[in-house]
C-alpha cells in the first residue's frame, strides 16, 4: 500500500505533503534446517512528510522528514559451492547455486535482520537581490540489526566451529553472533550565489561541515542446540566487540561561470577539504576473541586535507542541445576498518585516502520536436591508491573477513548513453547502458591483484531496452503495455589478500525481462506486471564461505514475480 496526500493550508504560503507504503516482501530462499519455507521473507514500511512555507517572494523555508523500516525474517542470501574446502585452488563452478540450483540458506538459528533509516533536513532560501542566500540543514541516524548463524564457518577444513567447539561444553552447539551498526551524521552546508543575468559572470561560494558518530558491535553466544533458548558461559562465553568511531569534515568551495558569448559557458571550481578519523576498539573475553580477558586497544587518530578542482566548457549549438567537456579531480578520505576479534594473514586495520582526475566528452539534448532525447558520453578516470573491497581468508580455517584496502593504480575508461524515442503520440523506445574498461593498471599485491584485473563488480557491457505502448480507449480511458530486457555482463567478485586469486571469481553474465500493462481510467489505475519473466539466476555477489557445508554464498536477483497494482485518486 503506497498513499500521498497534498494539502495547501493557506493559499500560496503554506502546504504540507505527506507519503506512506507499507510492502509485505516476498520470501523465496529456503532453510530445511529449520524447516523455513520462504524464510527471507518481510515487511518494509515507511513515511515522508514535507512542509514549504513561503514567507514573502524572497524567503522560503522547506522542512522535510523520512522514516523507513526494514523487518526481514533472514538475510537474502543463498548457498552457493563457493571455494572453503580448497580455498587455494576454486572449483570452476564455485559460483554456482548449491543445492542443485534449490534457493537455500540453511541455519539452526533465526537470522533476522532490521534496518532503521530516519533523514531530517530543512533548506532555507534568502533571495538577497544580487544574491541568493541558501542553507541546508540535515541529521540522518540509521541503524542495522542483524543476527548470523556462525557455527558452519570453518575452524580447518572440513571441520566447522560447530564441531570444534562443541565438545568443550559438552554438547552440540550452535554459534549465534549479533551485529548492530548504527551511525548518525549531521551535515549544514551554506551557499551563496549571484542571481543570474545580472553580467557575464556567474558565482557561488559555500561552506560545508560534517559530524558523524557510528558504532560497531558485534556480540557472540554459545547456544545449546538441544534447548536453543540457553546461552552457555562455561568454560568460557562467546565474547563481543565494540568500535566506536567518529569523523568530522570541513570544507569550502566556489565556483565561478564565465558566459563567453550567448550560447557557450566556461566553469571552474575548487573545494578545499579536512576531516578528522579517530577510532577504539575493545575487546570482550571469551571464545570469539580467544582472550583470557577484556582488552581495549589504543585509540587511532588520523587527520587529512585535500584540494580538488574542475574545469568545463559548453557550448550549445542549437535549442535544447549542449555540448561539452570537463576534467575535474576526486578525493575520497582513508579510514581505519573493523579490527575483528583475530585477524587473519594480509587483513589491514587502515586504508589511505584515494584520488582520481576524471575526463569526460559528453552531448545531451532533444531533437526533432522533443521526440528524441539523448544524453551520451565518453569518460577516463584513472585513480591512484584505489580503495577496492578486499577479503582476507585464513588459510588454516577458510573463514573470510572482509575490510577496505588500497589497489594502487588503476582506470575505468568507456562511454555511457541513454536514448528515448517517441516513434508515434503512442510509442516509444528507450535504450541506455555503458561499456565500460575497468582494471588494474599496476600489480597490487595488498590486494591479491595483478596489472590487468577487472575491477570488482564492473561490467564490461550493461544495456536495458524498454518499449512503451499507451492508447486511448473511449472517452475516458487509456491502455499502457510495456517491455523491459536488461543485460548486465559478468563482473568479478571482491579481491582477495590471501590466498591470492581465490575470491577474485568470475560472475557470469545474465538477461531478464519484465511485463507490464493496464488501463488508466483518470481517477483510477490497474495493471499487472510480472518481473524476471525468465526466472533468471542473475548473481550479485558471491563469497567462497559462510554457507552451511562449507558452502559459498552470494546474493541473486529476485525470481519471477507477478503482481496485480490498484490505484485511485480522491
């Protein structure tokens, strides 16, 4: 159910807007352990609500809050074959679904998982006569609980912390690890601006600053699988970690536009940025940690200031096209990673800032009467000391942890288009992707990568297609068809410390198509829609572990779904 209401309360000064869903999520993965059906299954709901008061012609302010709640029942991954048992040498088919191709992701325990998400801003507008005054005010808090059943991650091959554990307490047990991470972060950011057409220049300047306060912690129990609800401490419990991490950025930047003549504008900008990282990790007692007792760790600081520019120049050759070019620089800062309880060989508690200097040629605009729209581009970025998602797997266990390290150099260099064509009043046709050269440009050892390799998850080739088809039946009413086909090339997984070249796997490529189609009768709407016609595989992620069996595991995209949508107007 999705609702919104608009309601002015005094003619052209005040007017509120406020927007609610509550969707019941579809479960499709499997745990025969517990004897789940459709065990990933949930419900999402949520609230947005906005208010705009126009004081006078020059002044507004627009306050606006969104709530959002996630309840899954367990995670949405499936068991894959995945690469624990012989993690030096993957089997070819390690991304795979298990199970002869059956949607499972087994546990003893209940995996549930919660997310909270909650955004409070509120924008300020001053029109000061040759300058425009902006304010923006934000606070975001989110938070994510999640429960994992640990006891099938592998103590030796072959053997998992189930079985190696359970006969110090005497009995079959199951690991539970509970996970909570929850960040707030407030941002304000002010700006001034000239008015434009008031010279050939155009300006703004602004001030940026940033506090954020997150928190990671992660709790173990040893639970008795012959009576779930017991938690046992003898000879030891399960221990806990808890990091506690701030960060805080202040920036300024300014930008100034030059309208060289009528229909061509040049642009330079610059920002100037320092953050500040500090972070703390303590330790609890007990099997998880393997300490005979509480540690903390001493508190990691680290500080850092980048300046980043850009340069552009457009020229519009004829109504509603524009042609351009542009360079520019990034900067994104380092940080410390999650310090797990025992760090396996090649794991990095810090990472460095990365930086890139980006080209792009790009043309955007309309033709033919509006009925064709394209916006097409071509783009370099080369990047030093990428920071690339990495894992390292103990090679004693299999077992993995995931951080951030840097990669050194690499680029990403293709082209990306979207195209839109109206072919009648009642047709038209869409096309967008992206071909796309990712890679290494140097040997990474950090990372287990080689000049050469592809960068995670980057697709060499994406493209969607989409027809749409609206006609007019009778006076009042209107039928809507409509086709999607998406193609997303194979990509390759995170990038392994050690050992080298085992997570790095190649994800194979996929289709799927969706249908839809109704009738619009004004006031009201019905239509039907069926996603993923093909029941396709499409593999999002993979891990080599963490699946019950020494499985691998991995997030899919969603099965076939049909659906039926009803909408009215009052």
């Amino acid at each position: 159910m999705r609702g919104v209401v608009n309601i002015p309360i005094t003619e052209d000064t005040v007017a509120i807007r406020v927007s609610g869903l509550f969707e019941r999520l579809p479960g499709y993965i499997d745990n025969n352990l517990r004897g789940d059906r459709n065990a990933n299954g949930g419900e999402r709901y949520g609230i947005r609500g906005s208010l705009l008061w126009q004081a006078s012609p020059d002044f507004s302010v627009r306050l606006a809050a969104i709530w959002q709640r996630d309840d899954l029942d367990a995670t949405p991954t499936v068991e894959l074959v995945g690469a624990m048992l012989t993690p030096t040498h993957p089997p070819a088919d390690a991304t795979a679904i298990a199970h002869g191709g059956d949607l499972q992701r087994n546990s003893r325990i209940a995996e549930p998982v919660k997310r909270d998400a909650q955004i409070y801003s509120a924008t300020l507008n001053y029109n000061a006569g040759p300058v425009a005054i902006t304010s923006v005010t934000s606070l975001a808090r989110t938070r994510v609980n999640m429960v994992l059943d640990v006891s099938y991650e592998s103590a030796a091959p072959g053997v998992t912390f189930g079985d190696f554990v359970g006969p110090l307490y005497g009995q079959p047990i199951s690991i539970r690890s509970g996970n909570l991470a929850s960040v707030r972060r407030f941002n304000q950011e002010i700006r001034i601006a000239s008015v434009p057409g008031n010279g050939p220049f155009d300006y703004l300047v602004g001030l940026f600053y940033a506090d954020e306060k997150s928190r990671v912690t992660q709790v173990f129990d040893i639970l008795s699988v012959a009576q779930p609800a017991q938690v046992l401490t003898a000879p030891f419990p399960g221990g806990a970690l808890d990091i506690p991490a701030s960060y805080e950025e202040l920036a300024g930047f300014g930008q100034l536009t030059w309208h060289v003549a009528p229909n061509v504008e040049a642009t330079a900008g610059a920002r100037y940025s320092r953050n500040w990282q500090q972070s703390q990790a303590t330790k609890l007692f007990g099997f998880a940690t393997q300490l005979t007792g509480d540690v903390t760790d001493p508190l990691s600081k680290v500080s850092d200031g980048k300046a980043t520019w850009s340069g552009a120049i457009s020229w519009h050759p004829v109504e509603r096209v524009n042609l351009y070019a542009r360079v520019a620089t990034g900067y994104r800062p380092g940080g410390p990673n999650a310090i797990p309880s025992v760090a396996s060989p090649g794991y990095l508690t810090r990472y460095k800032p990365d930086t890139t200097v980006n080209y792009e040629l790009g043309a955007k605009g309309e033709l033919f009467d509006r009925r064709l729209a394209f916006d097409v581009s071509l783009f370099t970025i080369d990047w030093s000391d990428i920071q690339i998602p990495t894992i390292s797997i103990n090679p004693d266990t299999g077992v993995p942890q995931n951080f951030t390290a840097n990669g050194g150099k690499a680029r990403s260099r293709g082209a990306e288009y979207a195209l839109r064509l109206s072919a009648t009043s009642q047709l038209s046709l869409s096309v967008s992707g992206s071909l796309v050269d990712a890679d290494l440009r140097a040997d990474a050892p950090t990372i287990g990568g080689v000049r050469g390799d592809q960068l995670p998850y980057v697709p060499r080739f994406s493209n969607t297609v989409s027809v749409d088809y609206r006609a007019p039946v009778g006076d009042d009413a209107k039928i809507f068809a409509g086709i999607d086909w998406a193609y997303v090339g194979a990509r390759y997984s995170n990038f392994a410390a050690t050992p080298v070249h085992t997570i790095h796997q190649r994800l194979p490529d996929y289709h799927s198509v969706n249908l839809r189609g109704g009738v619009d009768f004004g006031r009201f709407q019905l239509d039907a829609f069926v996603t993923n016609v093909g029941d396709s595989r499409g593999l999002y992620s993979y891990l080599s572990g963490a699946g019950a069996n020494a499985t691998g595991t991995g997030v899919i995209q969603q099965p076939r779904t049909f659906g039926l949508r009803f909408g009215a107007e009052f």
